[in-house]
C-alpha cells in the first residue's frame, strides 16, 4: 500500500469526512492548535532567550526550564492532538502539501537540536546556571531553538494555502516532485 | 457615531489595496503576527503564572514583571506592526464581524489593564503581599488576553 493509498483511505473514513464537514468541530481544533502553540512557543522562547542571555538573567538556567517545562510540554502534547485531527480531517492534502512536509522536517530539526541539547549541553549546567550570558554551546541551541519554531509556525501557518496544491496544475516538475504529486492523477 | 467612513478609508488606502491583491503578502504579515501572538503570551504568561503561584515561583514578581516588560513591549510592537496591515486589507469585513469587535474591545481592555493596574500591583510588592489579589489579577489578565486571541482566531472564520 502506498502512502498516498493510506491517506486516501483515511480521508475516506466516516469520522475523517465528519470532521472536515463539521461546522464548528474543525474551526474549534484549529484554534486550540493555534493557542496551545501560543502558549508552548512563547514559554519555549523566553527559555531560548534566558539561554541567549537577553531576559531573566539573574533566574540560573536550570530553574528556567524545570519550572516552565511541564507548562511546555502540556502544551505540546495538545499541539499534537490537535494538530493529529487537523491532519486526520483533511489527510491526502496535508501529505501532498509542501508546507506540511517541510513543517515535519523542521518537527525533526527541533528535536534533534532538544535532544542535543539534553545530553551535551544541560548535563553542564552547573557551570554556567548562574551565568548572566551562557556559553557559547548554550547560546547556539537557543538560537536554533528559535529559530526553528519560528520557521514551524511560517510553514504551519502557510499549509492553510492552496498555491502548491496537487490540484493546481500546472506545477513545476520540482514541486510535484516534493509533494509526490502525479499531474496525470490529479483531480482537476 | 458611525465608523463605517473610515474603515472604508482603511480599506481603499493604498497599503489595503496593495496587500489584498498580492498573493503573499497577507499570509507572510499572517505568520509575523502569528509569531507576535506567540511571544506575547510567553511575555505575559510568565508573570502571570507566578502571580498564580506556579511556572518560576521562587522570584520575586517584581523582578519577573520588570524582566518581561521589555519582551512583552516588543512583542507588541510587532503584533500591531502586522495587524494593521492585515485590517486595513480587509476593513469592511472586520466592520461587520463580530469577532472583530469583540477582539477589539478584549485588547483596549487587556492593555489598559496591563499597563496600569497589573503593572503598578506586581512592580509595587501589592501583589506579592496579597496572594489572592496576584491570583485575581492573573485569571483577569489571562481572561482578557484570552478575548483578544479568541477574537483574533475567528475574524477568520467569519
């Protein structure tokens, strides 16, 4: 089975077509999506910028993150949810979408860079908790931390655009290629 | 008094023409102003979790709110920076919308709020002294803040 038979399936499931057709459900999703993520992201960022030594900078690190990390990660985890029904709702688009692909791969880029964070920079926090600017490792991945959001939310925000869509030809070769999208199959 | 005159003004002006007939412009300010929502609530969020005795409750209010003030003056300069924009490209919908007017009236509302009283009761020590009170003055920002992005989120599903 293809990916692109999978969704197909999956969009043609009964509560899949509900929630796209629902009057009140998908509008209801979309902005828990949109609060959650304001609520993760802006308390993610004033963590970056402790890290970036620009606000808090008399709060030791370490105490930054253990008391805004469940808030974070609460926060997250509805990020999920919701964005899972948003993408459930509407699957064969979002997986041809260009904006949707590039969002997951900077999805992995943040937490590659979370992951690295974790085991080689916070082990030696000790260090540098008290330090008003951190060093320059700490530095890095609060910048990278960023930054990434930032471009998470510019492409989340962009899937809601049809202008790559598979059901827009004509398209580049080069986009149809990144979207999986075969011109010949497309519905027009 | 009818403010219908200069919404259409709003509307026809140039900077309005020019974003509702370009194809990029209105989701790129779109996403600057989603960025801008984000760090507001981070700015204000984190003042107000301490005032509900969670998030970094070990410092002290005063220091918390002096630290994010800047952030949050920032943030907010980008929010209006973006939205103004957005509104001026579509002025006659947001005239009747009723999100619009309910956004509208949540942020004269939170800014007021946050800029006096909240601001004179965290940086003053009253908050810190009266724990009932700092939690008040949370739920009443948080509540407000809330409009404001509730409002914001459905002027586009309207």
């Amino acid at each position: 089975m293809s990916p692109l038979s999978f969704f197909e399936w999956m969009g043609d499931l009964q509560w899949s077509v509900d929630l796209h057709e629902s009057q009140y459900a998908y509008s209801i999703i979309e902005s828990v999506h949109v609060w959650t993520m304001a609520l993760f992201f802006g308390l993610v960022a004033m963590f970056d910028l402790r890290l970036l030594g620009l606000t808090m900078r008399q709060v030791p690190v370490s105490e930054v993150i253990r008391r805004l990390q469940p808030w974070t990660v609460a926060g997250f985890v509805v990020m999920v949810m919701s964005g899972s029904l948003l993408f459930f709702a509407i699957p064969v688009r979002s997986y041809q979408s260009i904006f949707f692909r590039t969002k997951m791969l900077l999805l992995l880029l943040a937490a590659l860079n979370i992951w690295i964070f974790h085991s080689r920079v916070f082990p030696k926090v000790a260090g540098f908790d008290v330090d008003a600017i951190p060093p320059r490792a700490a530095r890095i991945a609060g910048a990278l931390s960023l930054s990434i959001w930032i471009a998470v939310i510019f492409s989340g925000r962009m899937i809601a655009y049809n202008w790559f869509d598979c059901d827009r030809q004509p398209q580049p070769g080069l986009i149809n290629f990144l979207t999986s999208c075969d011109p010949n199959l497309a519905e027009q | 008094m009818d403010l219908l005159p200069y919404f259409q003004w709003c509307y026809d002006s140039t900077l309005g023409e020019t974003i509702r007939e370009s194809t990029w412009l209105f989701p790129v300010i779109e996403a600057f102003h989603l960025l801008g929502l984000g760090l507001t609530m981070g700015a204000i969020l984190l003042v107000d979790l301490r005032l509900l005795g969670v998030g970094l409750s070990k410092q002290p209010v005063a220091q918390l709110s002096a630290g994010a003030e800047p952030w949050l003056l920032g943030s907010l300069a980008l929010m209006f920076a973006s939205g103004i924009p957005l509104f001026m490209s579509e002025a006659i919908k947001c005239y009747y919308s009723f999100p619009f007017w309910v956004k509208m009236t949540s942020l004269l509302l939170a800014l007021v709020f946050t800029f006096t009283f909240r601001r004179y009761a965290t940086r003053s020590g009253l908050a810190a002294d009266r724990p009932r009170l700092g939690r008040a003055i949370a739920v009443v920002s948080l509540c407000l803040w809330f409009g404001v992005a509730w409002g914001g989120r459905w002027i586009g599903f309207s």
